[in-house]
C-alpha cells in the first residue's frame, strides 16, 4: 500500500529539554482508518500539530526528523502546500465556524478555493446529505447544540473532498449517543471515499472497531497494526487507555471482537452452547 503519511525519526522537545516525542516512526497507507490514544500528555496532539506542519506551535520547540504528508515536507513547507488536500477537525468545533448559517458554513471553505458556483451547490447539497444536515441547511449555527455544530465543520470538511482527514478529539464535549452517530458519518464517508483517516480519540468505545490500524503512543510508539494485533499484544489500560467493553466481553470467550456486534455474537454462541 502507498504510504500517504510518513513519518520517520521524529523527536520533539520543549526548549527547556522536555521530550514531548521521541524518535517516532510509522508509515499510513493511503485509505487506512488509524486511532491514535495515548496517556494524557503523551504526545498525541503534538504528533498532529507536527503532521500538520504548524509552525507558530512548533517554533518554541525543538524538531528533528522527518514528515511527509500525501508528499509533501511538512516540516520544511508547511500546511499551505496540502490545502483543500487534508481536512482538519479540532476539539471544540465553535472555534472553527465562521458563517451565518449552516449552507453558507459548508460552503465557506469552496468559495476561499475558488470553484465555480454549480460545483459548490453540488459540493453542499453532498455534504449536508452525507452528515444529515440537509433540514437544517438555513438555520443559523449559533442556535445548534455542539453535536450538530461538529456536525456542520464535518461537513465543511469533507465538502472539500480531502485526500486525508485529521480529527483531534472531535467527541469532547459530545454525549454517548451522539459520540456514537458521529463515528458512524466518519465510517459512512471513509467507507463510500476511501479517503484516509486519522483520529485522535481516548474514548474508544464507538471508533475502535472502524479502524484498520491502531497506533498507541506515550512519547514513543508503543504499539502500531491492526487493533486486534495490538489488543493481542499489549494492556492498553496500564496507559491510561479504557479498553471497550466489547473488548473485554470477548477476551472472556477467548476471542479479540472487532466491534460491538461480533461481541454480541460471541456471547450469544456461548449462551446457545450451554442451554
């Protein structure tokens, strides 16, 4: 598989000798779904900061090695040369809406790159059915809850059809049911685009089962493969990471479930088995 990120000997340190990351390497394939979890403070938003090429972030620290995204030096060009290439999603969405109302929202980010009007309407009209915002097209986003306001930034990000996709925590300030719809609009849009993934999550309970790779890192990499290679190999809660329920369930039957459903199915087999 064509890496679209690469990512090789990297180290961060703060100016006063703190290692934020050390010597970091992985490669992500192009079309790969990856969940990053980590401790607190691990490194984990560092590393994307770092992906990302984040320059007034990145000056008060000391950076040595190499990144490139979807090609690009990250390091040595900065994000301007992977614009409309790769979308961002951060923690708190109220930080990245700029317009009125939700239409005019999503298609904010496609009149700054310059496409002509009938792309743009096909662009939203995709967009807001893709994330079931099409009712609430013309209502204003200050009258949103924060569910349907990360929602609206999904859309704008993906109306930009993005060859990568970078979210940090998008689920911070969600609900259990909501956390859930939201990972399954990620799954729904990386399924039908097979664009590349990458999130940042502690909570794993609703994402961990679309990934197609699991990264655990606590300044170092820990772990990297498939999430079944990597809950075979390590405890993930002796780094602070809680390990779904599902999970735990299915170890019980001396098996690794790949989401909810299989361990649901694990437990029913065993319930028929000893009627």
């Amino acid at each position: 598989m064509v890496a679209c990120v690469e990512v090789a000997n990297l180290s961060v340190e703060t100016l006063s000798g703190f290692k934020v990351l050390e010597n970091v390497s992985l490669a992500i394939g192009c079309g790969d779904f990856v969940v990053i979890s980590g401790p607190s403070g691990g490194g984990k938003s560092t590393l994307l900061k770092a992906l990302l090429g984040i320059r007034d972030v990145l000056e008060n620290l000391r950076v040595a090695g190499d990144i490139k995204v979807l090609g690009v030096d990250v390091l040595k060009q900065g994000f301007e040369k992977l614009f409309r290439r790769v979308g961002v999603v951060l923690q708190n969405p109220v930080n990245q809406v700029f317009s009125l109302t939700v239409e005019e929202e999503v298609a904010f980010s496609l009149e700054n790159a310059g496409l002509d009007l009938n792309e743009i309407r096909r662009r939203v009209d995709q967009a807001l059915k893709i994330m079931d915002l099409d009712d609430l097209r013309n209502n204003f986003v200050h009258t949103l809850s924060i569910g349907q306001i990360q929602r609206v930034v999904l859309a704008s990000m993906i109306a930009l059809e993005p060859e990568l996709l970078i979210l940090d925590e998008p689920c911070a300030y969600l609900d259990p049911a909501t956390k859930k719809r939201f990972y399954e609009y990620i799954y729904s849009y990386w399924r039908d685009r097979r664009s590349t993934v990458i999130v940042v999550e502690h909570d794993l309970d609703y994402v961990l089962g679309f990934a197609t790779k699991f990264l655990i890192i606590n300044r170092k990499v820990i772990a990297y493969g498939s999430p079944v290679e990597v809950l075979s190999r390590v405890n993930i809660e002796d780094y602070g990471i809680k390990e779904p329920a599902y999970i735990k369930i299915s170890k019980q039957f001396h098996r690794m479930a790949k989401n909810v459903e299989e361990s649901i199915n694990c437990l029913k087999n065993f319930i028929c088995r000893n009627k």
